[in-house]
C-alpha cells in the first residue's frame, strides 16, 4: 500500500447530484484509488447548490479545497491520471467554489454550513459553529430565547410568512402538560428544495434549531413530518438524531442542562394538502390528511390536542444562527417588513438552476438573469412562476419586483417558500392556468364546496376556452367569478389561493387565452 497520506474527497451524497450520477462517481473514484493504492476517505457531502454543475467533486488539499465539476464515472480515471488528488489542473478544473460569483455573492447564513460539512459528523458541525446556538439558549429564561427570535422579525419560511416569534409566544403562554414541536418538512411546492437540501447537508441544523424551539415553549417532543419522496433526508436524519442522542444533545437532561427534549420522524404518504398544517396534524396522528377548521390555532390546541409550534424547516435551522449571532445581526438583513436572509431556488427552462440565499429584495431580474443565465432552451424568458403552484405568474414587465413578502402580494402574488420556476416563449399560459386548476383538483382534501368542486369546474371552463379560443368572453367573465369564489370561500390556502396563478395568467397573457 502506498506511504502517501490519506486525501480527503467530497462527492455530494444530495439526491439532486445522486440523481446526476453522484452515487456512480463515488463508486468509481473508491474502485480506481483501491487498484491504484491511493488512499482517500470520500465524504458524501451536501450539495453546494450549483445544480448545473453536479456532481461537484471536491478535494482537500494543502491549498484549499478544489473543485471539479460537473464529474461524470467515467471521467474518474482520467482526473486521477492528471493529479485530482493534487488538485491539478483538468479541463473540469473549477478551482476554490467558494470564489466563484454565484457563491461569492451569496448571504448564506441559513445554509451557511451546506456543502461544506459532513452531515453525519457531529464534530464536523461544532467545529462549523454548530452548537452555539444551543449553548446560549441553554443560559437563557425562556422568555428570552422567544424575544430573541421576536426581535430577530423571523418569519416563517413555509409559506405564510407568520412572525415565527409571535407564534413561540402563544405556545410558551399556554399551560399544558405536554406541549410539541411540528416540523414540517413536507416540501410539496413545484421548484421548491431547500428543505430537502438543509436535512441532507446540514441536518443538525434543524435538529439544533427544533431544540431551541423545546426549550423557549416547554416542549420536550418533536416532530418531523417528511415527505415520503425524500429518502435520502430520512437517511441523514435517522444518523444525525442517532448521533446526537448518543452525544447528548438529544433526550433526558440534555448537555446536563436538567432539561429534555427528542425528535421523531414522521413519514408522508405523498399528499400534497398534508403540508398544510392542520392536515399535517392529523396525518401525524395518523389519521387522513384533512384539513381541520381554526379555531383553535395548533398553538393553543395541535397536536393531540396539546399547544404545538408549526414551523417549517428553514424557520426551524435559521433559529441556531439567531441565538449564535444575535437577533440585530439576522434583522439588519433584509428590506422593509421582509428580515434576514431567504434560500431562494432557481428551477425550471433556467441554464444555471440552484439555491441563492440572499437577503430579501434581490430583484427577479437579477435572480433569473444574473444567477440564471436565463433560459437553458436558450429562448427568451416569457414567464416566472413564485411561490408553487398557488403562486402567480408574473411577466417580464414585472421583474423588477423585489423578492420579499410585501412586494410580491403588491403585485397579485406571493413568495412562499420563495422557489422560482422559469418558463420560457414557447409556454401556454392557457395550459398552465389549467393546470393549476388541475392540481388543485387532484390535491383538494375534499372538505369545503368551493375547492372540491370548484377547481373541476374551473378545468371545465378553461377547456371550454382553448377549445373555442376567440369566443370564449362569457366563459372568461365566469372564470374570474369562479376564482372570487374560491379564494373568497375555501376553507385553506389550497382551494384559497389557486385563483392567484389562473388570474395571473389570465391578466398578463390574455393573448393565450384568446
Ligand atoms: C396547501 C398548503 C400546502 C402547504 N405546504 C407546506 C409545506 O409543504 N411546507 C411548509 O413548511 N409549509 C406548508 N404550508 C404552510 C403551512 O400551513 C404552515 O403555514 C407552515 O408550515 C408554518 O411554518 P412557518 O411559520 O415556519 O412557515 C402549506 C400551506 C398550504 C395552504
Ligand atoms: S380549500 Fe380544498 S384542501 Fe383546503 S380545506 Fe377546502 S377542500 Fe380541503
């Protein structure tokens, strides 16, 4: 065997680079080191983002960390034979990643630690500044741990934007015997994946910040409420709470700090209704995901009955950064209402795909062209849609709007879980009004009029549109009193806000519709 020290490599182990051939390239690079006796240890890594450019190999060498991407299997022999170890230069060279402009120019704080760690190494994440969030919660009254994130102006990230510290004061206020932690990754909006990204990468993160969250409101149980389609955030969950268990910052008398708190794991069944969250509750006590009427809030009455915080994932993992920098330094990023950071993801006809986290206000303009590189069919950009499948479609015109909460609602729309999916000249905004109707009616829980048989009506409508495209004025008119009636009578946001894509379509490109 050779004398040579151990090099460390990073081949992402994130299912968007495993869907590339990730898992491939980590075989073939063992197999060629073994039959050449070349030692290295491969970290199955997060992904750094840079979709377009996965699966990105990363080696550590005396100089740094170097890139090679995008890295197919059989690429594997040729950049060993030119000293990938070494970090030589290979036409798939991309050098230090952190100074490439799309990473350079990013604010990452929540994602700050994606890419660069080990997920499954608890070390590796304190080493990072994991942990000192925790530490510091852990001295604190747990009034002060909610005011922090109160002062911080965190907002959810799930989608409905609520001041996350206004909710943490209502769950802390009650008195109960058992209160509960919900996480919901549930991820279901189109383009969406920083959820996703954050549990494979980073998941202590979440783990840290959802036992922030126990110890500010008096929870000592957690749940987290996962898509089935994530497979691979189930399998780095299972070894981060493992690991964290055994090392004590999970469980009874945590960090000898006399107070306890766990996180279980919660699988979907693929329901996209079920990351609502008072669907989400009764899926997670394992009834069919209907959603429940309010009042009263899951923080006065959740989960089985009990005060429960509802956050999403990103809220969840931004907290650890709150309580480790500080809740002026999260605030002081931002614009207007819209504070901190946001991960925004890029998908679609876009030639460079990925997740830009940046403090609210980046301009759509900047997002699809500056990050993109517009289209990846190489024709103009005719349309975006924000926020998911509830979100509306804005046209070019509108670029210029500043990706925060009260800007996009000024424009008819919604940021969400601020994914952003591009489509290109050749779209039938008809057709993708359509199919928001569509979605609504495969998805709708069924519970309330306006949804369950107001989004079949829709498709019928606008089928009745294209087919008579030209003389279809009435059917329009009763298009857009469908929608007042939809958004005006639903009981949740799914049947709710399904209007929003169908009417931007519908007022930004009337020509498909003629
Ligand atoms: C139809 C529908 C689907 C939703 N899906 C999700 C989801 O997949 N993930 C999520 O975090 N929030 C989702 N939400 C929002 C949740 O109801 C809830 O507002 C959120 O989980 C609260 O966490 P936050 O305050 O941290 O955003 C959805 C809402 C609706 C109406
Ligand atoms: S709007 Fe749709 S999904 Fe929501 S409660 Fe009504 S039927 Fe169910």
């Amino acid at each position: 065997m050779s004398t040579r020290a151990t090099v460390t490599v990073f081949v992402p182990g994130d299912a968007g680079a495993v869907s590339l051939g990730a898992d491939a390239v980590a075989s073939e690079l063992a197999r060629e080191c073994r039959r050449r006796e070349l030692p290295v240890r491969i970290v199955r890594n997060g992904s750094r983002g840079l979709y377009w450019l996965e699966p990105l190999v990363e080696v550590v060498t005396p100089a740094g960390r170097v890139a090679y991407g995008p890295v197919t299997a059989a690429d594997v022999p040729a950049l060993l034979a030119a000293g990938l170890l070494e970090g030589a230069p290979h036409a798939l060279r991309l050098g230090d990643i952190e100074q490439h402009d799309w990473l350079r120019s990013q604010q990452r704080l929540t994602a700050a630690r994606v890419g660069i760690v080990d997920p499954s190494d608890i070390d590796d994440y304190v080493a990072h500044g994991g942990y000192v969030g925790l530490n510091s919660a852990l001295t604190m009254q747990p009034q002060e741990i909610v005011r922090a994130v109160t002062d911080s102006g965190l907002r959810g990230r799930g989608g409905a934007a609520f001041p996350t510290g206004i909710k943490w004061q209502t769950v802390h206020d009650q008195q109960a015997p058992q209160k509960y932690i919900a996480c919901n990754a549930d991820e279901g909006d189109s383009g969406t994946f920083s959820d996703r990204m954050l549990m494979e990468g980073d998941p202590f993160a979440l783990i840290e910040g959802m036992t922030i969250a126990g110890l500010a409101v008096g929870a000592t149980q957690g749940y987290i409420y996962l898509r089935v389609e994530y497979p691979h955030a189930a399998r780095a969950l299972a070894r981060a709470l493992h690991v964290a268990r055994e090392r004590g910052y999970l469980g009874c008398n945590l960090r000898n700090s006399a107070r306890d708190f766990d996180i279980a794991v919660r699988v979907g069944a693929g329901a996209y209704i079920c990351g609502e969250e008072t669907s989400m509750l009764e899926s997670l006590e394992g009834r069919r995901g209907e959603v429940r009427v309010r009042p009263p809030l899951p923080a006065i009455k959740g989960l089985f009955g009990q005060p429960t915080v509802v956050n999403n994932v990103v809220t969840l993992a931004t907290v650890p950064v709150i309580l480790a920098r500080g809740a002026a330094i999260y605030r002081d990023f931002g614009l207007g209402k819209s504070r901190g950071t946001v991960p925004l993801q890029l998908a679609g006809n876009v030639k460079q795909g990925g997740l830009v986290e940046r403090a609210f206000g980046l301009t759509v303009n900047q997002l699809v062209y500056d990050y993109g590189g517009g289209t990846a069919s190489g024709r103009p950009v005719r349309a975006v849609q924000i926020g998911g499948p509830l979100g509306a479609y804005l046209p070019p015109a509108e670029f210029d709007t500043p990706l925060e909460y009260e800007a996009l609602s000024a424009r008819g729309g919604l940021l969400g879980h601020a994914g952003v999916v591009v489509f290109d000249d050749t779209v039938d905004m008809a057709r993708m009004a359509r199919f928001a109707l569509e979605f609504c009616a495969l998805e709708s829980c069924g519970k309330c009029t306006p949804c369950r048989v107001g989004s079949t009506r829709g498709v019928e409508l606008v089928d009745r549109i294209i087919a008579k495209r030209g003389h279809g004025a009435a059917d329009v008119a009763l298009l857009d009193e469908l929608c007042d009636t939809m958004a005006n009578g639903s009981l949740c946001g799914l049947g709710g806000l399904t209007p929003f894509p169908v009417r931007s379509a519908l007022k930004h490109f009337a020509e498909d519709f003629r």
